[in-house]
C-alpha cells in the first residue's frame, strides 16, 4: 500500500510539472492577428504587377506638394504599412520626412495603391510589416 501511494504521489507531480511546461515547438502564428516583418514570412506581399508596376504607379500617381516645390525641398520619405492577409493596406504610418507636405502626399500615394498580394507564413495567407521609400525629386 505504501508503494501504491509513492507511486500515485509521483504521477501526481510529474503530471502537474507537465502541465506547467511550456510546449517545445510553439505556434508559428501566436495569434490571428500576428503582425510579421518582412524578413519573417515565407514569400513577401508583392504590388500587383511587380516593382516596375509599382513605380510606374507611383511616377504617375505622385503630385509634388506645391509648398515643398515653393521652399525647394526635396528627399525622402519612409512609409510604413500593414499589407492584410487580403491584400488591403491598412495603417499608413509616416516614419521620417523632409516636411512641407511630403509626408501627406507619401500618404496620399499609398493610400490610392490597389490591393497587393498578400505575404505568406506557412502557406497561409499572413499581415506584413512593410516599408516603401518615396522619393521627392525636382526633375532637373
């Protein structure tokens, strides 16, 4: 009987440590609505078309705000979005800027893109961090 309830005392602990453990291998995706990074999906959201059509898009798309073309500002401006798993883009986040309107144009610009081709984690269909640089240049 004294052995009987050893035994019994020691499954009882081994049980309960188990159910303490963390799994070895946990999920890829923690949550539904995990957001991933570029660098961290099997295959990258894709504009429709490519990159050629995405600059064509752009170059056709992109109006020089009048106050930065007036105070003769030129550079750089890096957007950050969220390409969904059905290709919208949502939360437009402007990240650096050189002013005068730049940012809001780069806003405008992103914000007109058709739906993209969604990333892929795993086979499925997965949110993705992206960032675009948008280019402010007078043509010379």
């Amino acid at each position: 009987m004294k052995i009987l309830l050893a035994l019994s005392a020691t499954l009882l602990s081994l049980s309960l440590r188990a159910q303490q453990t963390p799994p070895l291998n946990p999920p890829t995706d923690p949550t539904p609505d995990h957001i991933y990074m570029v660098a961290d999906v099997d295959k990258a959201p894709v504009f429709p078309g490519g990159e050629t059509a995405q600059n064509q898009f752009m170059v056709k798309n992109i109006k020089y705000p009048a106050e930065a073309r007036n105070r003769g500002i030129q550079g750089m401006v890096i957007i950050s979005f969220i390409v969904e798993k059905d290709g919208k883009i949502t939360n437009i986040t402007v990240l650096r800027e050189p002013g005068a309107g730049t940012g809001d144009e780069a806003r405008r610009l992103v914000s007109a893109m058709p739906n993209w081709e969604p990333g892929l984690k795993n086979g499925q269909p997965a949110r993705v961090r992206m960032q675009l640089p948008v280019s402010f240049r007078f043509n010379r």
